[in-house]
C-alpha cells in the first residue's frame, strides 16, 4: 500500500464486485473507509460516484486501456493491482485479501450475489473464511443482507422483516436470539437442516448471539404480502 494510504486508519472496507445483484444506491461509509474495487466493480463503483482506493483482478471485465482506468492509475491515491487471468483466487478473493491484509476488521462486500451461481456460492465461502478469523462481514443484494454472526448480532430492523440464520460450518453451538417469533436458547443448529429458516422479527431490536461455529443471518428487505 502506498504511504498515503497506508498512512490512514481504516475503521472497514467497502469491496465492490461485478455481480449484478446490488442495491441502486451504495451504503453509509465514511473517510475511514477502504475502497477496493474487484475487477469489473470499478463500474460499478463509478455509478455510485466512488473513487475506489484499490483496483485489483485481472481486469478480464474491463480495458486495462480504458481512460478512467488509467486516469486511475496516475491518481498517487490509487492503486491499481493487477493479477494473471490464470489464478487460483477470484478477484473477489484478492480483494478480500487485500483488506484483511490491511488490518481491517469489518468488510462490507457488494456485487458479490447474482450473475453466476458458482461465484455467488464461491463468495459465501468467503464469508466462512472471514467468520473464522473473526472479522464481521456482510453481502449486500438488492433483497437482502447475509450478516456474519461473530458471538454476537444486534439489528435494528422493521417488525415482520424476515430473518433467516444458516449454519456454514457443520455445527453452530450456544445459538440464542431475541426479537424474533421462534426464539431460540442455547441451541444447537447443524448443517443441513432448514428448521432457523423464515423466522420473522416481533420487535425492532433484534440480537443473534452464538458461541462456536460460523453462522450467518440472512435479512430480507422486503416484508411478505
């Protein structure tokens, strides 16, 4: 990382990827958030009006050539790092890296849901990775969001918002919830089950609390009809 930017204290992450499922308008960040887009999320980063800090991938999704590209890269607060197109890591992945590597302990990951479904089950494997290292995460989509439960989740969200909880290592110990209509209590939930899937909120502070195991908690945006 350059000396301006290394130079800074990030507080999280903002990594943006070129998957087509994203919200139209990019979430609250602030100076102390890092900017990496991944590959073709650079596009996606101009439209919502963000200079990222960090481009990285093999740029298979845009022209190395590109004027706004090289305009980034003669900005002395960009980097621009660019990989073989034979890897054995997507560019989401280097762009995870990249951040975890920077010290940062709260990535908030965009365009990593919808376009190909290997990549969008290859980038909850990501948030596995992110679980057991402890660092809290998040993917955005136009529907909802898939919130890391690091021991502890606490959502301000509307009443009847449905919430399910899916375990991505193969038990998840000490599950205890409150706010919601089917609460749990020092529960135990295993991979391959469905039984924490479509509960709802019945108040609008929610907590998701676990002791051992990766969990996450995917929140829908919109209420059933």
């Amino acid at each position: 990382m350059n000396k301006n930017l290394s130079d800074k204290q990030w507080n999280k992450s903002l990594i943006i990827g070129y998957s087509d499922n994203l919200p139209d308008d990019p979430p609250i960040i602030d100076e102390q958030t890092l900017i990496i887009a991944a590959d073709g999320g650079l596009k996606w980063a101009e439209k919502w009006g963000l200079v990222p800090h960090v481009v990285i991938g093999d740029f298979d999704s845009i022209n190395i050539r590109d004027e706004k590209l090289l305009l980034l890269k003669s900005n002395k607060n960009t980097i621009v790092k660019r990989f073989p197109r034979e890897k054995s890591k997507t560019d989401l992945e280097l762009a995870v890296d990249y951040a975890v590597d920077s010290g940062i302990k709260t990535i908030i990951l965009a365009g990593a849901w919808g376009g190909r479904i290997d990549h969008s089950l290859g980038n909850i494997d990501l948030l596995y990775k992110l679980g057991l290292e402890g660092i809290e995460a998040c993917i955005l989509t136009t529907q909802a969001k898939l919130f890391l439960v690091n021991h502890k989740l606490e959502l301000e969200i509307p009443l009847n918002t449905i919430v399910s909880l899916i375990p991505l290592t193969e038990t998840v110990t000490g599950v205890s919830t409150t706010g919601l209509y089917y609460p749990l209590e020092d529960a135990i939930i295993k991979k391959g089950s469905t039984w924490t899937i479509s509960n709802k909120t019945i108040e609008p502070l929610i907590s998701i609390t676990c002791k051992h195991g990766v969990l996450i908690a995917v929140v829908e945006f919109k209420n059933p009809r």
